[in-house]
C-alpha cells in the first residue's frame, strides 16, 4: 500500500534534507517531483493541484525559509497537508441506540463487499455485539453461499431469505432484523447486491432496502485497486444514497493508494476502515494522521503497539523458563516462539512497513515471510537436543538438517548467525535487569520478556 507514492516522497525528502539552505527554485523544484509522484500514485488531477498549491504557498513563506531546518519544515508541511487531505481527524461509525443497530453494505460487484461484511462482524463481535448477517445479494451466484461459509467460519449467524422471499432482496432484509429481534442479536449487516458498474436496477433495489430497514449506517465498500474508477463510482452512489462513509479493501493490493488519498477530498465522504489481508482481523480503522506518516516513511509505531495489544500473544512460563531466559539462556525453541508472534501480528513485512523508515535500507530479501518459513523448516528438522543445544550443530548435522528441510548449508549457517545475534540481544537484555512474568498470575509474550528478538 502506499509503496510507490512513499519512496518517491523519501527521495524527495532526502535531498530536500540535504540542502543548509533553501530558495524558492528548491522548493518549487520539489513540488514539481511531489506533482508527478501524486500523479503517478492516481491521485484524481484536481486533488494534486489543489494540494500542491497549498503546500508550495506555506512553503516558501518566512517561517520555513528563514529555518535552520528548512528541509524538515517543508515535510512537516506535506505530513500537515496530506493528513488534511485523508480526512484530518479520525470519523467514528456510530450506531443508533434502538434494538438491533443495523449496518447496510453497498458498493460494486467485485469491491470486496460480502468479505468486508464478515470481517465488519468479526469485528464487532470482539467488541461485545451479537452480530447478524442478513444475505440480500440475490442476483450473484453462490453470493449467499459465500457469506454463509464465512459465517460458519467465524460462528457467526447468517439470514438468508425463506421460501417465496429467497430471490426478494427487500423481503430478506426485513425479514433478517425480525430474525434478529427473535434472537435477540443487536446489531444486523445488510449484505446488498452490486453490479458490475452503477446502473438503475441496483441503485433502485438499495434504496428499496435502505426504506425498508432504514439503517443506522451505510457504509460503501470500495476497491482501493480500482484508482480514480473507485472515486467516481462513490460519488455516483453518494447522489443516490447519501451514505456515510467508506470500507476501502484491498489496500495490501495497491503500491500507488490513488483512490484512498482522492476520495474524501473529491466526495466528502469519510473513509471510516481500511482492509489490508484476508483474515478477519485486517479491518482496521482508519486514522488519517497515521496513514499520512506511513506514507512519509515516519512509520506507525502507534497501530504497531495496538496490534501487538490486541493479539493474542501471550502464554504462560514456567519458573524454569523465566530464570533461564533472564541468564540469556536462548534456544532455538525459543526462536520459533518468536516467529510465531511476528506471523500473529501479520509477518516480518507488515512489521517493518509500520516501523520508521518502513523497511528502507534493508536489503533485499531481508523482509520476506517466505525466508521465515523456510527457517521454520529448518529448526523443526532439528531434532529437541539440538534445538535446545545448538553447540551441538557440527557440519554432519548441518548437512543432515539442510537435507531433511530443504534448503541448504548455506542457509542454516545464515540462520545460525542469525540466532546468535538473537542470543546476543537476549543476553544484554538480561544484563539490563529485565524481568520476565512467571507462572504466578502473570503473563509473559510468547518467552520473551523484552518481546521481539529480531
């Protein structure tokens, strides 16, 4: 997400940075590199213009000019403008207080929709909701099919429309909050057809719905793939329906974020969730302020911290383990364990994308989920003495582990040096006075009391 955009800003950045002083031609010379890396991102045109206008006037006003750090008064001002421009201040999806709270989908064929209603639902559910899932998309095959195997999936309720309403969208919404009443479930997903583009029978049957179960929130699902296609699809459904802020999916998809950086500004609309990844719990919400800092490589310590509070990565530790590990004693066991909290949380990638800097400056290859799995192979081709002793490892063994898994010598030895700096970290943690969390009503992150080794 944001891939292309981010580094051509950095290098925009860098070589602002570089200059002690800077003059006019320097600031318009790099609005000129800002201009085409927005371009070149799909930033809808007017939007470019726009922001590049307001930048440039606060640019080259006396305050920045007459820095000593022009060059970083020049981001701040980017980080300011671009913030204003993904929507300033974080917008909240707010349900009504009536019983059940209901939640209508609308967006295109394709955008995302029915997944997006799952992962909305999850997501409630974690916050204490009885969630529904109410099938109206009856015109797309094995649309309702798909919704039910994603309810089964995360055991959450699906309605789909009963005898002579199966095949009436209308007659299934208003069946489903019934349903919901029933059971009492508080707050009902409408899951509503698309098309392949905006046409007369869609917008007319979501109005159709909207009238019959007059929801508390529309929210419009839209394919952050799609770039400027996305932006004029929402503002024709915003003529029609008037809803009240956007889902954008498939934001891991996009290196260029074109439509996510056009959309608020040219429709008004807030973009309230962002959806990078298919598990349920990559719907996230959307902060402007942080969003706009990943772009300028600052990174996303914040949501970082969230993701590591909100994952469940905690397990118990023995005695045993804590007093080892507080002597530095690291084992390759204990690796894995570390692994298995950085796939937790999304992968090495996703990490590294949210840290400042997001990943520049390390090589190639260095930040690749499959190079984890593949050191994952080798550590379960060892056998439990080795793992816990790896002074065991002579070139024998090697040669016996890079056959059982795989790869080769080459690679184990990558990894035992790899493991020894781990073991180093770990060492002068533990000479730091860090202190693990044993078994006596505490938890410790997975053995590892300073968290993350590598």
């Amino acid at each position: 997400m944001f891939d292309t955009l981010a580094n051509r800003l950095q290098e925009v950045f860098t070589n602002l940075n570089r200059k002690g002083i800077l003059t006019e031609a320097d600031v318009d010379a790099a609005m000129r590199e800002i201009r085409l890396a927005l371009l070149e991102a799909d930033v809808n045109f007017k939007v470019v213009k726009t922001f590049i206008a307001r930048v440039r006037e606060r640019a080259v006003g006396a305050d920045v000019m007459g820095s000593l750090t022009p060059g970083q008064q020049v981001v701040k001002i980017v980080l300011d403008e671009l913030t204003k421009l993904l929507g300033e201040k974080p917008t909240r999806m707010v349900l009504g207080n009536r019983m059940p709270s209901v939640i209508m989908m609308v967006g295109l064929q394709g955008s995302g929709k029915t997944t997006a209603t799952s992962k909305l639902a999850w997501r409630l559910r974690k916050q204490g909701k009885r969630p529904l899932m109410v099938a109206c998309d009856v015109h797309r095959p094995a649309a309702i099919d798909q919704l039910e195997a994603l309810g089964r999936e995360l055991q959450i309720p699906v309605y789909r429309g009963q005898g002579v309403s199966a095949g009436d969208a209308v007659a299934t919404a208003a069946e489903g909050i019934k349903y919901a009443v029933d059971n009492m479930l508080d707050v009902v997903i409408v899951d509503t057809a698309g098309r392949l583009h905006v046409d007369e029978e869609m917008m007319a049957e979501a109005t159709a719905i909207k009238q019959a179960v007059k929801p508390d929130q529309i929210l419009m699902v839209v394919d952050a793939m799609t770039g400027q296609d996305a932006v004029n699809v929402t503002a024709e459904f915003s003529k029609v329906l008037d809803f009240d802020g956007l889902i954008m999916s498939k934001l891991d998809g996009d290196a260029r974020g074109g439509a996510a950086l056009s959309i608020r500004e040219v429709t008004g609309k807030p973009i309230l969730f962002a959806s990078e990844g298919e598990k349920p719990s990559s719907l996230d919400e959307f902060h402007p302020d942080r969003m706009a800092k990943r772009i300028l490589g600052m990174g996303d310590v914040v949501s970082l911290i969230e993701t590591a509070m909100e994952t469940d990565l905690t397990e118990e530790i023995s005695e045993w383990d804590e007093e080892r590990l507080k002597k530095g004693q690291f084992t390759f066991d204990d690796f894995l364990k570390s692994i298995k909290q950085m796939r937790k949380m999304g992968g090495i990638g996703a990490i590294m994308k949210m840290l400042p800097g997001g990943g520049a400056g390390i090589p190639d290859g260095a930040i690749d989920d499959k190079q984890i799995s593949r050191m994952e192979a080798i550590i379960f081709s060892m056998t439990p003495k080795e793992r816990a002793n790896p002074k065991l490892l002579n070139g024998s063994r090697r040669a016996r582990i890079a056959a059982g898994s795989g790869t080769t010598v080459v690679e184990i030895n990558r990894l035992m040096k790899q493991f020894t700096e781990a073991q180093k970290m770990m060492k002068q943690f533990s000479m730091g006075g860090g202190k693990g969390k044993g078994k006596r009503g505490r938890k410790g992150r997975g053995g590892f009391p300073g968290g993350l080794p590598f």
